[in-house]
C-alpha cells in the first residue's frame, strides 16, 4: 500500500465531543498501584495464564529475530471473554499515560453497514468514503478517513466493485502487546496508522481450530481445552503443529501508512509496538 497516512492530520482536541465523550470498554492489565482504573477483577487465574502460554509457543515468532525485540512481558489480550475489561472514554484511551497502565482497544465501529441500512460501505476514487449519517458514536471519525481506492476498487473506470466493504474499526494500543493467533471468518484488510505491527500468518489447516459450535471457534483447541490435557499430550499437540506450520508461516512487518490483506480463515497473531493504532476494514 501507499505511504499516504490513513487519517488525516488532526489532534485530539479537534475530535467532536460526541466521539471524545463515548463510553468504551478497553482490555486492561492494570497496574494495581494506580486507582485510577477500576477493572471488574484483578486477577489473572492460572487458566488464563496456561493459555498465554500455550500461544506463545504455538508462535514462529518466539525462534526469530522479528519477535519482540528485547520487550519481555507484553501482554497478550485473548478477547474480552478471557481478559479483564474496564470502561473509559475515548479521550482517556488516546492520552492514557503509557506508564500507568496497559490497555487495547480493539474492534471499534466506525462504520457498519447495518447501521447504515445499505450493502456496502461506497468509496471514492481518491480514498474518501462516501457514507451516511450512522448511528455511531465514532461514526464522525469516516471523514478523516483515506482507503486505498486503487486496491479496494481496481480499475476505477469499472462500475462494478470487486470488492464490498461491510465495516470499518479501529484498533488503539498505547503500548506494546499482542494478540493470540486466531482466524476471522471474513476478509481483513489491516492498515496501520502508527507504530508498527509484525503479523504471523499461516494458512488453515495448520492449527486445529476449536469446535464450530463452541465458545470462541475460530480461536485454536489447545487455547480452549489445552488446560484440561495431560502436560505431555500438550506438548505433543504444540510440537505437531510447529510441524505443520514449518515452510508455510509468513512473518511480515506492516509499519505506518501499509496495509496487509488477511484472507478469510488465515491464522495470525499480532504483536503491536508501541504507541500504535490501525483501521480494518471487513468486506467480501
């Protein structure tokens, strides 16, 4: 993708009250000397931890230079489900003291297209979206806005969409962290606005997934039922997907003003750096 920044320039005063107002809730790993934040709990029980564990190893990453560059003890968000949450407004998201606390934001609408009562999320040729009043709270973040018109709409004489862009969220980490690998079940087109973010992808096939029906299926088995196997079948499980993922993975660096595209049902997992956020936008 291009160098253009996907935001333009603008400071956080600048943003409508509407959006510096709105009420989010952040995944959080606070810091329990500092009062200011109020998690619903404070522990991380040993489940939780096993699973962290368990992801760490499944990665590439941790056996190359790529990984996390000296930066131990990040934490890993394993979704809202399995990690402590706590609510803040968006202007005490994007000025959080870095050191006060690790928190991430993940998943925010900005645009959804059933909000908006219409198929797709339209484009123009110069990256600005063409959009209708949504019922959002960030919704006034759209104008600010720059997609990569000549990749999401190809030849730009062509009336007909190759592709249909269904919503558009933000992501916002103050601070380095990590994602556990997981698959979506739907086109990702990741586009970095700040920092930088190392994705490790691998195709399906490589990662037993959990099943269809269960919590969190498109997370991997061992993550939901690891804890509940013999230490050595564990091990086995993670050594025979290492396996697997052998000459298939791809590690890649997306710095700011890039994209990555991320197929339906790929496995990734993202690390963050610091003072990074992006924008991802889902569609077919």
């Amino acid at each position: 993708a291009s160098k253009e920044p996907v935001f333009s320039t603008m400071s956080v005063d600048s943003l409508p009250s509407k959006v510096l107002d709105k009420i989010i809730t952040v995944q959080c790993v606070p810091n329990v000397n500092h009062k200011s934040l109020h998690p619903a709990e404070l522990s991380d029980d040993k489940i939780r931890q096993k699973a962290r564990d368990i992801d760490e190893k499944l990665s590439m990453l941790s056996n190359t230079s790529s990984g996390n560059d000296g930066e131990e003890n990040i934490p890993t968000f394993m979704g809202q489900e399995d990690q402590v949450t706590t609510c803040m407004t968006f202007r005490e998201l994007v000025t959080i003291d870095e050191h006060t606390h690790h928190v991430s934001a993940s998943q925010l609408p900005i645009l959804d297209v059933d909000e908006m009562e219409q198929e797709s999320i339209s484009l123009n040729v110069d990256g600005k979206l063409n959009h209708q009043p949504a019922n959002l709270e960030l919704s006034p973040l759209a104008s600010l806005i720059r997609l990569p018109s000549y990749l999401l709409l190809g030849n730009p004489r062509n009336e007909s969409k190759d592709v249909v862009i269904q919503n558009i969220n933000l992501w916002h980490a103050p601070q380095s962290c990590c994602t556990n690998v997981h698959y979506d079940d739907h086109d990702n087109l990741l586009i970095v606005t700040n920092g930088v973010k190392i994705v490790e992808l691998c195709p399906p096939g490589c990662i037993q997934a959990s099943g269809v029906y269960s919590t969190h299926a498109n997370h991997p088995k061992l993550l939901r039922r690891g804890n509940m196997q013999p230490e050595e079948d564990i091990q086995r499980d993670i050594q025979s997907t290492l396996k697997r993922k052998q000459g298939s993975t791809h590690i890649v660096t997306v710095a700011a003003g890039e994209a990555l595209y991320i197929p339906l049902g790929w496995w990734h997992r993202v690390v963050s750096k610091c003072d990074q956020h992006d924008a991802s936008g889902r569609g077919n």
